[in-house]
C-alpha cells in the first residue's frame, strides 16, 4: 500500500435503505440511519499512467479484494463519471481493496465507493488544485471538512445509495436531502458481523430494490421507517439502549418481510441466521440486556455493542465463535 492510498469505511445500518424513489439518482423511499464501522475500510489509490484506459487493479498483499468483470464495470463508470466532474483528462490505474474479505458475504460497495470518490478528490487537488476541485463541487475555499464530505457524499450516493453514509464518523443520517453526521451520544460501539454464509448472493440489493415495491407490504413501508427512524433517535437521546434493541430488530424484520412477499418471491434469510437471531433474542430475555442486532440483505446477522457492555460481549462472541466465522472486533 503506498502513501496515496485512502480509505473509507462500511457502515451498517441501523434503519435500512430499501426501495428507490429514483432509480436513477439513487433517491431513498425513506431516511436510513447507519453506524459506521471503522475497522473495516476499504483502500483506494489512484496513479497516473501512459496507457490508453483506465484500468482497476486489486491491491496485492494482505487487502483481499476479489474483483468480477461486472464490478470493475461498475467501478470504471463511476471513476468515468468523476474525472468529468472534475475535468481529469489523463488516465489512471485504480488499485482497490478491503481490509476484510470480499468473499465473506459482507456488501463492500459503500466503502470502495467512498473511498473512490475521496481518492478522486485528492487526485483532484494534486492535478489541478485545491480550490478547482472544491469549485467542481460548487464549493467555495473557505468551506469545512463537513461541507465537502457533504459534496461527496451526495457525488456517491449515484454509484451506491448506502455509500453516501460512510464519509461520516460514527453514526450517518440519509434523507432526501442528503446524508450527514449526526451525533449519537452511543459512541466507540464494538462490532461483530456473525458469517452465516459466504456465499454470493443470488439478488443483489440493487434488484432487492426494485422487487420489494411490489410487495402488498410496501403500503405504508415508507412512513412506518420514517417514524422508526424518528423513534430510535429519541431513544438514542433517552440512552434507552433495550428501546433502540427493540425498533432495529422490527426494522430489519420488516424489510425481510418486503422481500418474502414481492411478486417475484425471495429471502435471504438462512437456517443458520435463524440460530443467531433466536440466540441473540435469548440472551435478551434472559439478561434484559445485549447487543443491537441487525441483518442486511443477506443471511449474515450484525451485532453492535455500547462500549461497556465488556462482559456480554465477550459471552456472546465466545459463544457464537464456536459455530461461526465472526468479523469485527
Ligand atoms: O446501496 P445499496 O444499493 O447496496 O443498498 C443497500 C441496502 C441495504 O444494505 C440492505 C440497507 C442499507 O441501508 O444499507
């Protein structure tokens, strides 16, 4: 990795982004709210070169990042969409990766596409100058840090709706008006992403998107995030960590249920997420406390932890690492 590299985080979220507005734009249906996941970033370094395209390579050593024709597609159209941005005329060799592994089931998509958008504004800065590559933004010099992941972030959220949440620290709010920080007095969160299957998914979100507006069950979906959304905030503000439990855990329910019931019927939902699902909801029971628990279109199940909560951490990671591949922290 060299000294160009910069890197972006994934993010989980906490009320999900499912169902487009606007398809073409990425406009939610519905405010999302995510928590950012620090370790585990995705690298991006951008250098100039003689050849006639841009290419993207993958970094080799130890960031793993295995990369389809239909990724790198996708990745030369959004670098194609930023050089216009940003008036870049020459061509680049893009190297990528992650710190965790790409075939680990986990969606990877909002980091390296936050990662490319901040590698472009650097590449920006150096090529041109600092106050083009702000202007490109319609941004001014004397705009803040906050301002201009702002800027980014809305530039991203074209490529991959979720990645416009992972230019913030901590915890992201997404609503029609873009996404950006929010300060959450839960802080220094200790996450685990439970690996119940690795392999690929047979619906990508994109698809999952789509489908989910035919479900009866979409009637009222947007409204009923909405008010969930508003909802775990004030719980947030309240410290009621078992209320925020309670709405994060009917939050990705109800988006499983969109997506049982779409005309086209499909689930991610294995027998193995059932098993960590009905342990976590368990361990509640028994102990009036436990991680916030979440899934995302996929079988893997995502647990966070207060940062206090040492010792139910360590019972539920001992308990889960004997049956499972976990990730995080
Ligand atoms: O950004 P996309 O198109 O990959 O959609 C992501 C959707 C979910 O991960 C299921 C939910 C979310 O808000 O991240």
């Amino acid at each position: 990795m060299n000294r160009e590299t910069v890197s972006a985080p994934s993010n989980i979220a906490l009320i999900k982004y499912m169902g487009k507005a606007d398809a073409v734009s990425n406009l939610p249906t519905n405010p999302s709210l995510s928590y950012s996941l620090k370790h585990l970033r995705s690298f991006v370094s951008i250098e100039k070169t003689k050849q006639d395209i841009d290419t993207v390579n993958s970094f080799t050593g130890e960031i793993q990042v295995e990369l389809s024709e239909k990724a790198v597609k996708r990745y030369l159209k959004a670098f194609a969409k930023l050089k216009s941005v940003f008036a870049l005329e020459d061509n680049y060799v893009i190297r990528t990766g992650n710190n965790f592994p790409s075939d680990s089931g986990l969606a990877s998509s909002a980091s390296s596409f936050a990662a490319l958008c901040l590698a472009s504004f650097k590449l920006a800065c150096e090529e041109k100058s600092k106050k083009e590559a702000l202007s490109a933004l319609a941004l001014s010099e004397d705009s803040n840090e906050a301002g201009l992941m702002e800027a980014l972030s809305e530039l991203s959220r074209k490529f991959s709706g979720s990645s416009c949440r992972s230019f913030f620290k901590d915890w992201s709010v997404w609503q029609n008006t873009g996404a950006k920080a929010i300060d959450i007095s839960f802080k220094d969160l200790k996450y685990i992403a439970v690996v119940v299957s690795q392999r690929q998914k047979k619906v990508s979100s994109s698809v999952a998107h789509l489908e989910v507006l035919t479900s009866d069950l979409f009637t009222g979906r947007p409204e009923r995030a909405k008010a969930r959304c508003d909802k775990l905030l004030q719980a947030f503000e309240a410290r009621d960590w078992q209320q925020a439990f309670e709405i994060v855990w009917a939050e990705f329910w109800d988006m499983h249920a969109l997506f049982e019931t779409s005309k086209v019927t499909f689930g991610y939902m294995e027998p193995g997420s059932l098993k960590v699902l009905r342990y976590i909801k368990q361990y509640w029971d028994e102990n009036k406390d436990g991680p916030i628990c979440t899934m995302d279109a996929g079988p893997n199940v995502h647990l966070l932890f207060r940062a206090d909560q040492d010792k139910v951490f360590t019972e539920i990671k001992d308990k889960l690492s004997q049956s499972f591949l976990l990730l995080g922290d």
